[in-house]
C-alpha cells in the first residue's frame, strides 16, 4: 500500500524587479532604440524586434502577467502574447538563443542587485 505523501506546494515569487519602464529602458539601451519608439506605434522591424524581445524578457525573467506587460505598452494582452510566442520560437536557433540567455541574466542580476538604469 501507498503511504500518504505529501506534497509540498512550490510557490513562486518575483525576483525583486525593476518597474516595467526601467526594463524598457535596460532594453532599449541593450537594442540600440528609444524608449518612446520602443512605447510607439510601428516603427520598422528593428524596433518592433525589441518591443517583442522586451515583452518576452518582462513575462519569463519577472513574471509579469501578459495583462501587465500589455498595459504597460499601452497595446492589448493579445499583442503580449503574440510577442512572447514569437520570440520564444526564435530561441530553437543557438546564437539568438546565447543572446536571449545573456538578456535574461543582465535583467536577473539588475534586479537581485537593485541596479536600476
């Protein structure tokens, strides 16, 4: 017979995080944009490149919700969650993947260090 086990819940919390504008800014500086083009409308494909990359960096680094990180580009949850499965798909090549890795500790360390931009 089983013996009852038990299962201790995991819960997850929030690397300390910089505000969703200090991550624009850490990652718009990293990609060469200004933060307005990065908060505007369209803007050619480098800009909307790291607009995605910034979105997919908030939910998997901090945990920010779609809803959050959506209200925080002034766009809708669907667009966040477009941005975040398309930079996700570009992870299976290996240099852009190195590249994300490196993103994702800069941010990482900034907020367990409390550097803020």
């Amino acid at each position: 017979m089983l013996e009852h086990i038990e299962i201790q819940e995991k819960t997850w919390t929030r690397p300390s995080s910089p505000t969703p504008s200090e991550i624009q800014l850490m990652i718009a500086k990293r990609c060469g944009v200004a933060v307005d083009e990065l908060l505007g409308k369209g803007g050619g494909a480098r800009v909307m490149f790291a607009r995605q990359t910034t979105m997919y960096l908030m939910h998997v680094v901090y945990g920010f919700s779609l809803t959050e990180i959506a209200a925080s580009f002034g766009r809708n949850r669907a667009t966040a969650s477009e941005a975040c499965h398309r930079i996700e798909d570009l992870r299976d090549d290996a240099r852009f993947d190195r590249h994300l890795t490196e993103l994702e500790e800069l941010l990482r360390s900034a907020g367990e260090n409390g550097v803020r931009p």
